[in-house]
C-alpha cells in the first residue's frame, strides 16, 4: 500500500537506536559498571516502550522507537557481559547458548500474541510488561566482580566478597583466608578505568576486534541478502508457503537450527575453527547463487534446454536456507568471540563494537526497502566479497575455548594466534611460543655479549682499553 514507508522508517528508528545505544552504553558500563547500566536501561524501556503505544503519528512514532532501542541495546549488552563474566571458562558457550534459546522461545511466541491481540497498541503494551519483572534484579544480582577486580576497585570488592561468604555461610577464616589480607594491601589505591579507545595504541587486540566487526557486520548484512532472495518479486512473500505464519516460523525454525548446530560445532572445532566453517558455508552459499543461477537463468531462455524457471527457483530457495543458516550463525559467534577475547576493563565497549557493526548490517534490509530493491544485486555482491576476506581474517584469529578470560589490555595482548591444527609430537612447529621466544633471545643476548667481549680482545690475548 501507500503507507508501506512508515513501516521500513519505523524499523529503520530502531535499529538505529539499538546502533547508538550499544556504542554509547556500552563505553559506559565500562566506567560505571553493568549492573547501573542494566537498571537505567530497565527502567527507561518501560517509559518509552509504553509511550510508543500512546503515539499519535509517525514521527512521535519513530521518535520513540529511538529511545526504545537505545534502551533494550543497553539491556542486551549489560546482560551479555554479566554472563560472559560470571560463568566458568567451559561453561561460556553453553549458558550463552541457552540464553539464545530463550530468546527464540519469545520470538516464536510473537506470532501467537499477535493474533490474540490483534491491536497493535496493546501488543507493544504486552510486549513492554514484562520488563517490570527485571526490576528486582538490582536486588538479586550484584556488580561483576571481575569487573571490580580489574578496574581496581577494592573496596567495593571487598564488601562483595563479605556479602557472599555471608549469604553462603562460609568460613571467612578458612576458605578465603589468604584473599583479605591481599584486598586490605590494595584498598589505598585509586580506582582505574579504561576507555575503549585505548585499543588503538595496541599491536593485536585492535585487529581482532575490527575482524570480528567485519566477521559480524557481513553474517548479519547478508543474511538480509539471503531472506531477500526467497522472496516472490511479485507478491512480496516467501516463495515457500505463501502464508505469513508459515513463512515467519520457517525464518525462525532456520535460526533455532543453526544455534543448534552451532553446539557440536564450536564444541568440536573452537571458536575460531567452527566461525571459519560457517563464513565458508556462507560464501558458496552466496557465490553459487549469484553465479550458478544466473547461468541456469541463461539455459532456461532456450527451450531446447529442458529446464524452467522452476529450477531456478528452487536452486535459489535451497542456497538462501544453507546462507541464512550459516549467516546466522556466523553473526552469533563473531558477538560471543569479541565477548571472549576483549579485556575486562573494556569488554563493554568492545562488546558495543561488534554488536553496532551487527546493527549496520541489520541496517541494510530497511534502507533496501525504502529505496525498493533498487541495487539489490549489487548489494549482494559486496558482502559477498566480504564473506572471502572474512575467511582469511578469520585464520588471524586467536582460540579461546577453555581459556581464561583476559582482565586488562596487556592481557588481551596476549592472546596470539595459534595454528589450527596442533604439530604432532616430535614435530618442529613454526611458530614458537611464547616461553621459547624468551629463551631464543636470551641466546641471542649471550652470544652477543660473548661477541662483544672478544672484539675487546687482542692478537696476544690482552684486553684493549
């Protein structure tokens, strides 16, 4: 219809609040801590998530989609780093992956609730409700102590450590008995917080984030570009049912798939090594459809070729569902990767990072819309070339299944590359580690010295002045 812009700038506000707000929150909950920035974001989203159903036009409309986005993005990111900080090395991926299934559990309730409501006023109402339940967790859940730790702030660190002892009932003398006297040590000094744009003045950690923003910036960006390509160019549905529910749960029955899948894969593979078998299913996924179905859209014109549009169509829909189901994926990981290798004292605005670039990629499917698919092919082009470049970053990335997480920048630093399948024994690897590079110049530095001394040294055997 004629108003049919409304709805792509409606999705275009919020998506653009959810940019700004996880580039903005996310700076400040490295300074004031995740716990107040969850608290804010609660209690904001209710104010402007219940204004939007009072809206009287499209502009106060999307004015506070804005708001609203910029919101829930400090709601998601403050969760995201609270869980990332809170569970043991093992148990990262697992909780952030029932986190995910909980999160698909209300999309595929969306439908349903819409049907019931049918009044899109007191959907956004229901939809906004629930959030007064999270209010109490101001109460339940306490700052990251991790986060205090690596920031410096003792004091408040100590007084959480006493409140947990006392909750559980611990030995205060026994089971943290050499942790006080190393808090009351440390309480004189001042509190150290880190920005974000401390990474640029380091060698490794900047290109591991900008790869993973890349990395997530193409999975979220061309998944549009997939979803896109099931669509009838006439009737603007899914070319698979024909039905808006049908198409909705297919949508999001390919997402629950590839969380699933995504489990055996990184549990066997690593992070780095099952985001490197996503990013390739996703470029032949995007490479074959552009170049293989053009050449059957080719035979097909010539009647003696036997084949029909039909095949066509069925070619594209196969690749879309292989694309957005590793597309999908590959979003996902790049966000948990960042999560994993960022320091502590700017996890959040790293975390900011990688989700607004998810965000730009989002970005794309309104803008497409707006200007009504012109560029579409070009579009798909240009993350599909990304998908190739993100495939050779990707093997400069470090693993960081089972490893601690990294508490500051030299920390991050420190997190080095690693070859992908490990040398077999007896076998010279090419890269030495870390420890083997300490040794290496200390040898350089004694055969240096010993150069040295016996340049001072002369014919018959007397040292020179």
């Amino acid at each position: 219809c004629g108003s049919a812009w409304k709805v792509h700038i409606a999705k275009f506000s919020l998506v653009v609040g959810l940019i700004v707000g996880y580039l903005v929150l996310g700076c400040i909950a490295d300074w004031v801590g995740r716990r107040l920035v969850l608290l804010f974001s609660i209690v904001f989203i209710l104010i402007f998530g219940l204004s939007v159903a009072l809206s009287v036009n499209v502009t106060m409309f999307s004015t506070l989609r804005f708001f609203e986005g910029f919101c829930l993005a400090g709601i998601i990111l403050s969760l995201y780093a609270l869980r990332i900080e809170l569970c043991p090395p093992g148990s990262r991926f697992m909780i952030t992956m029932v986190a995910s299934f909980i999160a698909m559990a209300g999309q595929f309730l969306m439908p349903g609730l819409a049907a019931l409501c049918k009044d899109w006023q007191v959907l956004q109402a229901i939809i906004i409700c629930p959030f007064i339940l999270m209010l109490p967790y101001w109460c339940i859940f306490p700052e990251s102590l991790r986060w205090l730790m690596a920031t410096q702030q003792f004091e408040a660190s100590k007084k959480l450590i006493l409140h947990v002892v006392y909750k559980n009932r611990m030995n205060t003398e026994g089971d943290i008995k050499g942790l006080m006297p190393e808090l009351e040590k440390e309480l004189a000094r001042r509190p150290k917080k880190v920005c974000i744009v401390k990474v640029v003045g380091t060698r490794n950690l900047w290109k591991n984030i900008v790869v993973l923003c890349v990395n997530s910036l193409t999975g979220f960006g061309i998944h549009h570009c997939f979803a896109r390509s099931m669509m009838d160019p006439e009737m603007k549905t899914m070319t698979i049912l024909h039905n808006f529910y049908a198409d909705y749960y297919t949508m999001a029955g390919i997402a629950l798939a590839s969380c699933l899948a995504m489990c055996p894969v990184v549990g066997f593979l690593g992070r780095r090594g099952g985001l490197l078998l996503f990013m390739i299913l996703t470029a032949l996924a995007s490479l074959l459809q552009l170049g293989l179905l053009n050449l059957i859209g080719k035979y097909s014109q010539n009647p003696e070729s036997g084949m029909s549009d039909s095949v066509k169509d069925k070619f594209s829909t196969a690749f879309s569902i292989v694309g957005m189901f590793a597309s999908h994926a590959v979003g996902s990981l790049s966000v948990f990767f960042c999560a994993e290798i960022t320091p502590t004292v700017i996890r959040g605005g790293g975390l900011g990072l990688v989700l607004a670039s998810a965000g730009f990629g989002m970005l794309t499917a309104p803008i497409m819309e707006l200007h009504n698919q012109k560029g579409y092919f070009l579009h798909h082009v240009i993350f599909a070339c990304c998908t190739l470049i993100c495939i050779i970053c990707i093997l400069l990335l470090p693993e960081s299944r089972n490893q601690n997480l990294p508490e500051n920048i030299p920390d991050g630093e420190n997190y080095t590359r690693q070859p992908l399948l490990s040398h077999k024994k007896g076998e010279q690897p090419l890269l030495l580690t870390s420890s083997e590079l300490k040794d290496y110049s200390g040898l350089h530095d004694s055969a240096a010295m010993s150069d040295g001394a016996l340049e001072n040294v002369t014919a018959n055997g007397m040292k020179s002045a």
